[in-house]
C-alpha cells in the first residue's frame, strides 16, 4: 500500500518527522517533487538530522527514492549521503533517470533572476530549482539519465550551455567566463562536471526506472511512502501564485513525480496524511492574513499585526517553535491557524488523516485564535480565493479558544491522547471537524519520542 506525506500549509508543518514516525513500517520512502531547497528536520535520541535532498526515510533504515518529480543538485545529493555515512548509517538512496539535474548555470542564474523579479520575487533559496524546472518544461534539461550515457550529456549540454552563457552575457550582462563562476557557462567544464557525477551513480548502482522500481515493491506487498516538500499553499497549481514553488507538493504530484497511477496513490487502501502546524508559518513574500507581527523584507508594507502585543507574540512563538527556515536560516513569518487554507487544502489533497505538530508551542497562551474564516468584500467566505491578489483583500475571522497548560510533554506522549490537556484536545477535536479527516498523531515536542500517536495509516 501507499501512504502520501503532505504539507497542508505553506511548508515548514514538520513533514519530515512523520515520514520518520511512520518510517519503521515503511519499506521505502519516495520524494517526489522539489529539490535541496526543502529541508527536513529529524531528531532521534537527543540527535538532529537536517536533510534538504535525501528522503527523510533513511535515518529509519528505509530505501530512500528520489522520484522523477524531483530536481537533483548531484553535489548536495553525495555530500548529505557522505555525512550520514560518517555518523555510521549506510544509507540506500536510488534516483529516478527521469529526474532532471541542477546545474552549476542554474545556481548562478537564479539568484540574478531573482533580483530582476523584484516585486515579484519569491523569496527563493537560490539553489537552482526554478531554472531547472523552467529548463524541464523548456525540453532542454539534463536528466539523470543522461549523466550515464556521454554521448547524449554532451548533446544535451551542446544545446543548451551556448543558451545559459548567452543570457548571462547579453540579457544580465555578465561575464561567463569569470573565474569565480568554475565554468558554469563552458561545455566542457560543465561535461566533466556532470559525467563525474554520472560515473559515481552508475558505480554505486543508484539510478532506477522511478515508476518500475516504486510499482514493484508495491504489488510485492511492501509498503511505499510518498513524501512531499514544501506545502499546498506553494503548489505551483494551487498555491499563492506567484509567491510559490515550482512544482507540486498536493497529492496528484505523488502520481506524476513518481510514475505511480493515481488509482495506487489514492486509491483504495491508500493514505494521504495532511501535516498541519497547529499555527501558521513561512518564509518569504505574499499576504497572510493571520500574521502575527512583521518580519523585514517578507511581510508587505500593509500586512500583520503591528501591535506591540501582536509583536511580542509573534517573538514568542517564532522562539518557542524554532521558526527559523532549516536551509536559509532566515526567520519565518508567523501567525495564528488559517482555517480556509486547511479547508483548500483538504480538498485539493484529498485528506484521510491529519497529523498536527507543534501543539506543545501554543502552551500557556491564556488565549488561542483560530483564522476561521475571512471576510472578503463584505461576505464571509470559508475557504481561500483563486487569485493571491484577491486573497490579499482577505481579513480573517477569528474565533477564540481558552490556552491550555503546560504539561510534562514526554509524559504525555507516553500516556497517549488522553493526556493531552482538554483544551488541546477540543482544539483538535476542531481541527479535524471542519477538514473532515481523523487526528492520526500529534507533535508535542521535537523528538520522535515525543509524538502522541492516535492511529497507524498503514
């Protein structure tokens, strides 16, 4: 069977930890879209594990699939399998030949393309990401499978190198051939590069047929899961266009980046698990209307509440919630739960189960606020607007629930959901009412240990 990790917010809900709760009955973990500009989190036994490329699923053991969805940096990939090397693991990490590769031209790019957006800018991670999908979308790409065979690496790069360096020189006014840049827009580098990368591949056996090699495992009775990056709110279908990411992190991306049929990826059998953070984050630009205080250069000049209590708060949970982004180190944006954009995203995903992380977070606040609705031209409406420009126009609806304590939390994973604090609980017990799916597990600290599991998906 399968069972599809997604993020119901705007990324950041703590994917990673579930990936790594429900890991131990996992036979393999698959990413299927996005690339190292997702970071994944994982604490087991007093020890962290940042991931931004390999599958959250191989610090349990698991087989770690980075799917055809995704955009591989093969630099990030060897290094992060190196260093769980070095902490004694062996991880056995294998990459769809249909995923397209990040190269050293797509880093310098996307910075540069970043700038010239302007107000447009998505607060990207300059890693690469967008210019490779734009290259994929483009036909011009370099897939994994490409690296394994030299005459076609170097068909492909012959086409399109003589592009990159153009654009660099004549639209951005560059110098392609500056030392500092160790030939991003020269062939020949860039053919030694990548075949270096494809020799490592090849030896180590990690290149697969994605869709053979998941459909495999799955009819041979093992389990599968899907792993997501980023959130529903940054599809870039379904989210906050353009303040999005460019691909799919909804559920459909599990079929599509993987090469598994929707009927197996959602069909009978089959989970698909929304992560919620029981407040609201992000990193990067666009409207929120829930945002608690005003982060520089993210929050726009008429957004968040400015006021010196709204301030403070937004400090204390940004604090309390380690709400730093685990690539950029940038502050995250903060503010109470939006319960249209869970609604939205319930409905994109398909939700079977719900796992709620960061509960312990919002402990002791004498009042928690929930974005229930927002008033949008003077009507109330339930869920989000098809246009960011008109979910800017958007107030929220706050409805109001009494804090709750501040328990033992290791006590209370242990004793199980009973101990949660009543007043916890009907928070949740509202949560999954108005997304009409189940609470499976409730994050209560950063550990493993520290999780209150309601229900196994598998």
């Amino acid at each position: 069977m399968t069972v599809t990790i997604v993020g119901s917010q705007l990324g950041d809900e703590g994917k990673g930890r579930v990936v790594d709760l429900y890991g131990a009955d996992a036979d393999v973990v698959a990413r299927y879209q996005g690339g190292d500009n997702a970071g994944h989190t994982v604490v087991h036994g007093g020890e962290e594990y940042k991931l931004s490329l390999v599958p959250s699923g191989v610090v349990r053991g698991t087989v770690g699939v980075l799917g055809n969805g995704c955009v591989v940096n093969p630099e990030t990939l060897f290094s992060e399998i190196d260093a769980l090397r070095e902490r004694g693991m062996d991880p056995d990490v294998r990459v769809a030949e249909r995923a397209h590769v990040i190269m050293p031209y797509h880093r310098v790019l996307d910075g540069i393309e970043e700038t010239e957006k302007e107000d447009l800018a998505a607060g990207t991670t300059g890693r690469g990401i967008g210019p490779t999908y734009e290259d994929k979308a483009g036909r011009r790409g370099v897939r994994i499978g490409d690296l394994l065979d030299e005459t076609v690496l170097r068909e492909r790069l012959e086409y399109v190198v003589p592009q990159k360096r153009a654009l660099y020189e004549d639209v951005f006014g560059g110098d392609a051939d500056h030392p500092d840049l160790d030939g991003a827009f020269d062939i020949e580098a860039m053919f030694e590069h990548a075949r270096a990368f494809g020799e490592r591949l090849a030896d180590e056996d990690m290149a697969v047929d994605c869709g053979s090699f998941l459909a495999d495992h799955v009819t041979g009775d093992e389990n599968v899961m899907l792993e997501g990056a980023q959130g529903t709110s940054l599809d870039i279908d379904h989210g906050v266009y353009p303040y999005v990411t460019s691909s799919n992190p909804t559920s459909g991306g599990a079929a599509t980046g993987t090469g598994l049929g929707p009927t197996v990826v959602g069909g009978d059998g089959s989970e698909v698990v929304g992560v919620v953070k029981a407040y609201l984050s992000r990193v990067g630009t666009g409207p929120l209307p829930t945002e608690l205080g005003h982060v520089e250069g993210q929050t726009p000049d008429d957004g968040g509440d400015t006021s010196a209590d709204a301030e403070e708060l937004a400090t204390y949970i940004r604090d309390e919630g380690g709400e730093y982004g685990t690539v950029t180190g940038r502050p995250r944006r903060v503010g109470w739960l939006d319960m249209p954009m869970l609604r939205h995203a319930a409905r994109a995903n398909g939700f079977t189960g719900l796992a709620v992380n960061h509960l312990d977070v919002l402990a002791g606040l004498d009042t928690v606020k929930v974005g229930h609705a927002y008033e949008f031209r003077g009507e109330e409406t339930p869920t989000m607007p098809a246009t960011t420009e008109k979910w800017g126009e958007c107030e929220a609806v706050f409805r109001e629930f009494d804090g709750w304590a501040d328990p033992d939390w290791s006590a209370v994973a242990e004793e199980g959901y009973d101990a949660i604090p009543e007043n916890a609980r009907t928070y949740l017990a509202y949560v999954a009412e108005e997304l009409d799916a189940p609470v499976y597990a409730v994050g209560v600290g950063p550990d493993r240990d520290e999780t209150v599991v309601v229900e196994q998906p598998w």
